[in-house]
C-alpha cells in the first residue's frame, strides 16, 4: 500500500486538474522533493500535509484554477481509499528516531 | 563503535609507559557511558517492544564490554587478559557490530537489496576477522595481516554507513520541519547520529593508520592514540545530546527551531 499511494495520489490528482498523467507524476514528485519525502515510502499524513502547504501552489505555477480546491478533493479521495484498503501508516525512520529520544 | 588496537598489547609489545597508558581513562569514560546508554535503550526496548533501541541497545552493550574489558589491563593494579579473554571479547565486540548493521538496514533501508548485500558483507567480514584471531588466540592489529584489514573493513563500513544515511535523513527531515511533520528534536536527532558516524570513521582511520605504524614512529603513534581518544570521547558526547540531551539544550533546539514546526518532544 505504501508504494501505490503515490500512484493513487497521482491518479486522483489527474482526474481533478486538467494536467495529464505525466505532467501530474512530475508535479508531484517535486512537491514531495521539496517536502524531504520519498515517494516510496509515503503516509497519508505526509501527503495531507503536501497537498495543504505545497501542491497548490505547484499546481497554480502550472495553470491550474482553484488549485486549493483540486488539492483538497483529491486528498479527501485519497485519504478515503486508502481508509477502505485498511492501511496503516508504515513505520517511518522519524517515528523511530522519535522514540529513540524518548518521545 | 572503534575497534583499536588492545591497549595492553600495544604496551606490552612496545614497552613504552607513554601517554598511552592513560588512554584507559578515555576507555572507562566510553564504555561506562555506552553501558548507560544501552540501559536506557534496553528499558525503552522493553516498553515498546519494537527492535531498532533493542539492536541498538545490544550493540552500545558489546561496545562498552568491549571498552571495559579490552583496556582493563591498563587499570591500575589489572593483570594482562589471558588469551581467552582476548578471544571472547573480540568476539564480543564482532558480534556487536552485527545488530547496528540490521538497525542501520531496519531503519534506513528496509526493502533495499544493496543494503541487505552491505550487511552480509560487513557480516561476513567480522566473522572472517573474529576466526582469524581465535586461532591466533587474538587480533594481529598490524596493517600486514589482511584478516586485520577484513575485520577492519567490517566495522568501519556501518561507521561510514551511518554517518551518510543520518546526514541525507537531515535534509529531508529539515525540510520536513518546514511544512510540520518533522519534529526539530528528531531532525536534530539525525544531525547528531550523522556527527556520531563521522567521528566513529576518523576514529576507525586512525585505528588503520595506528596500525600502519608498528615500526618505530612514535610521533605517529601518539597522534594516532590522541585522534582515537579524542573522536571517542566526541562520539560519546554526540550519544549523550542525542540520548540524554540537558534542558538547556533541547531549549536551544526549540528556540532554533521556533516557527517551522512542532515543539520537539521530551
């Protein structure tokens, strides 16, 4: 499930803008570049928090209108897919370093 | 961990009561705190029940047996180790290097097949060392016994490994900390193991040159010993602020830190 959220956050966003496959593929990849965040190894947290601070305004530097809305429909999709598959957030290197101190 | 030359066979074979026989101090300061830092992690082991603070823990253990023992004829009043001894602890602190490794692959790299073939190797390298010194009844820590270079290649690659992969988990997890979902007491954290694995490196470098020169130099011998002693004690202080980081330090993180993201925790 971790490796395909990228692919099902590629896929929603595509359906909301008017960008095809790739153009979606690469925005998000930077996106998530510009985040620190592996596209491998995502979690839906990550990827909220990517679609509410960042994606908008990539998608805006590409033309895309009402970026903010896009961002926020696919991300309630994404969040309600991977809800149905029943997966849970993969165990991060920052969750383990938070425990390492502690935390 | 620093695997160098024993102490007490250094001195034995040198004959020199040179600055060398107070290294043990540095060995006391290190293995006594990576005893503590492996209590701590085995207690923090024992509540989450996770691996990585338990491989951890473990490997902070045998590097702190190791100090303690391997330098124990250096104390005032010790008697040199017998050849068992020599034995058992170098395979103490072979196995000991055995769960970094996997913490390094669990927490780094975990579907990653280079990783897995970097452990084997490192793995194999160890064993191949700790062999070698069983039939010798101890290591040869001279550059002209390659098993010395294996073994030497076996712990110095996860020394490495580490440093690299705390120093690239930093600048994600800075920018992670930009948009809040990293805390800066994690990302602080990842600073400190990536200074940690450059101290341990240097160290492992000076360990091979101190082992280069076992002839008569002693000029480098005494900067060889100095490097160690020093890149150890930093290490330990690097263990220290990432384990037991003071108030007024985890208050300085935070006030770095303040307006791109969370609080750090603790």
């Amino acid at each position: 499930m971790v490796a395909q959220l990228f692919d099902i956050a590629a896929e929603r966003l595509e359906r909301c803008t008017a960008l095809d496959r790739l153009e979606v593929r690469g925005t998000l990849r930077i996106a998530l570049k510009r985040a620190g965040l592996d596209p491998n190894n995502l979690t839906v947290e990550q990827l909220r928090a990517v679609f509410e601070q960042l994606m908008p305004v990539e998608l805006e530097n590409r033309g895309v209108v009402d970026a903010v809305e896009a961002c926020g429909t696919a991300m309630d999709e994404i969040a309600c897919v991977a809800r149905e598959s029943g997966s849970t957030s993969a165990l991060t290197p920052d969750d383990i370093f938070k425990r390492l101190g502690g935390g | 961990m620093v695997r160098k030359r024993s102490q007490s066979l250094w001195l034995d074979m040198k004959r020199i009561p040179a600055m060398e026989e107070n290294a043990y101090l540095t060995a006391l300061i290190a293995g006594s705190f990576y005893m503590v830092a492996s209590a701590r992690l085995l207690r923090l082991s024992m509540r989450t029940r996770e691996l990585p603070e338990l491989m951890l823990s473990v490997y902070f253990a045998a590097t702190g047996l190791y100090y303690l023992i391997a330098y124990s004829p250096n104390y005032p009043g010790f008697e040199p180790l017998s050849p068992f001894a020599n034995i058992a602890i170098n395979w103490i602190f072979v196995l000991g290097v055995f769960p970094f490794l996997l913490f390094i692959r669990r927490v780094f790299r975990p579907e990653s097949a280079w990783a897995l073939a970097l452990v084997w190797i490192c793995g194999l390298c160890l064993v191949a060392g700790g062999i070698d010194a069983t039939r010798k009844g101890g290591l040869e820590e001279v550059i002209e016994n390659p098993w010395f270079i294996v073994e030497w290649f076996g712990y110095a690659a996860p020394a490495v490994w580490i440093g690299c992969e705390a120093a690239l988990s930093y600048r994600g997890a800075s920018k992670r900390a930009e948009i809040g979902l990293c805390e800066p007491g994690v990302v602080n954290r990842y600073l400190i193991l990536a200074w940690f694995g450059c101290f341990q490196t240097l160290a492992c470098l000076a360990g091979l040159y101190w082992a280069y020169d076992n002839g008569d130099n002693r000029a480098i011998s005494v900067f060889a010993d100095a490097l160690l002693g020093g890149c150890e004690i930093a290490s330990v202080g690097t263990l220290w602020l990432a384990f037991f980081p003071p108030a007024i330090y985890r208050k300085w993180i935070l006030e770095r830190s303040a307006g791109i993201g969370p609080a750090p925790e603790g």
